[in-house]
C-alpha cells in the first residue's frame, strides 16, 4: 500500500474512546435488559396505569392451557413465543421472562445485579463521553469533522442514495465524513446520549427529590423510563446499522482505521 494511499483518519483519543464505548454499550445494553425484566412494561406519564400498559412483554395461557410468550403495543398482541416472553421450556417457570437469558447480564433474573452492573458501566459510559465530548471541542474535530457546512446539507439526497446503492467514496473524499455520516454521529454522540443519560437520572427518587425538574424536563418517571428505554434501542439500531456500513464498505480497512488511526483511501478512478 503506498503512502498516497493511507490516511490518518482517527486520532489515538477518538479510537479509545470508541472501543471503551463498545463495552459500555453491550453492558449496558445487557444489564438493561435485565432491569427491564424485573417489571417488562412501559407507560407514559406521571404515574403507571398498571392495567393499560402502551407496550408489555409477558404470557398467556391459550384455550388448550399451554403457555405462550405475548408482546403488546398499544392495545395490539403479538405472538412472540421462543424469542420475547416466553424464551425456552415452558414448563420451567426460568423461561417465562421478557427478554431471553442470552441477552441479559446477569443471565439468571437478579434485578440486584443487573443494577450493579448496569451503574458500572452507566457511570464508565458517562466519563467516557464527557472525555470525547471535550476532547472533540478542543480538538476540532466536532467543528472539523463532524458539523455539517450549510452547503452541505443540500446534498443530504444524494448521500442517501449513494449509501442504498452501496457507493462508498475513494481518493480525497474518503478523508472526510459525508453529511449523513456526520449527522449521524453528531445527533447520536452530542443529542440521545445526553437524553438517555439525563432519563436515567430521573428514574432515580434521590435525585428526584434533589432536582425536580427532572421529572418536569421528562413529563414524569415512567415517561422518563420509557424514553431511557427508546433511546437505548435506537442506539442499537445505529449499531446495527454501522456495522453493516463497516462490513460492506471493506471490514478490515475501517476495523484496522480504528486500532492503528490508518485508512486506505483508495483510488478516486475506483468509484463506481
């Protein structure tokens, strides 16, 4: 590979901060789902209707008397037996759960634990964040790399078609982020992050009681769950949805951007 061709792309800062965020969010991710299991429900507002519920995961017993696994969203059932409610044996009373022990951290339900893990990393995710979020700043990469020029945004169709058609850029537009790219990471990086964090908080009645308007910003505890809840999902749809962009865009070039900061920018006559 010649030298033309290889771009420093990430700075030492950014790949570990990127890497310790890995972590964080499959922890919390997973011990999140633990907490969840421990009262599978969401509600909106100030108090729980405990008997309207806007999306459950749990079970019922059809006309046979076999039990089944059963999420509802607004008022409507799914079954969803094997995979959400019910996730093995039904005659182990271990398999009637929302989410499958696979995905939970601990595996077995230990509300106790999933809460100590779930803060660990709560508060590893927050300092990490707050270190990429001042490092970005006095860097300039949020200026440089991730704030979108006014210019930029009128090409925001055509990125969107280049990335269904899988059309990556070569040469000197591979050193840069498109402005989907960088609308991605700065909404997900500098927005959810901090709602996500902040929901958290108002879950907790010690803080609650210190700060109130905590519960005013979020419309009460339950929305405040339910939003943390949402958030946290849509993260996992960009984590998806980046590591097929990193699979299908060449898995060893970025995976290698990330460890060594090196990207092979290409040829710009290999632009299809």
């Amino acid at each position: 590979m010649s030298n033309e061709r290889r771009f420093y792309r990430h700075r030492l800062w950014v790949r570990v901060t990127h890497w310790i965020n890995v972590i964080c969010m499959t922890g919390l991710l997973m011990s999140g789902l633990q907490i969840f299991n421990a009262h599978p429900a969401l509600y909106w507002g100030r108090a729980a209707a405990f008997d309207n519920p806007f999306f459950a995961i749990g079970t019922i017993q059809d006309a046979q008397g076999r039990v089944e696994g059963v999420t509802t969203i607004g008022g409507h059932s799914i079954d969803t037996s094997g995979v959400l409610g019910l996730s093995g044996d039904p005659r182990d009373p271990g398999s009637a759960r929302g989410f499958p022990a696979w995905a939970t951290l601990p595996s077995d339900l230990w509300l106790a634990m999933g809460r100590r893990w779930h803060f660990f990393f709560a508060w590893i995710f927050v300092i990490n964040g707050l270190v990429y979020g001042i490092s970005s700043i006095i860097g300039r990469h949020l200026r440089r790399d991730l704030v979108p020029m006014p210019q930029e945004l009128g090409h925001i169709p055509q990125s969107i078609g280049a990335h269904l058609r899988l059309r990556f850029p070569k040469g000197e537009e591979a050193k840069h982020y498109n402005v989907i790219q960088k609308l991605t990471y700065l909404i997900v990086a500098f927005l959810l992050g901090p709602v996500m964090v902040l929901a958290g908080l108002a879950m907790s009645p010690r803080l609650d009681a210190s700060y109130p308007i905590l519960l005013d910003i979020f419309g009460g505890r339950q929305s405040a769950r339910t939003i943390h809840f949402i958030i946290a999902f849509a993260f996992l749809a960009f984590v998806v949805i980046h590591l097929v962009m990193v699979l299908v865009s060449g898995v060893w070039n970025n995976l290698r951007s990330m460890i060594t900061g090196w990207y092979d920018i290409g040829e710009d006559h290999e632009q299809a």
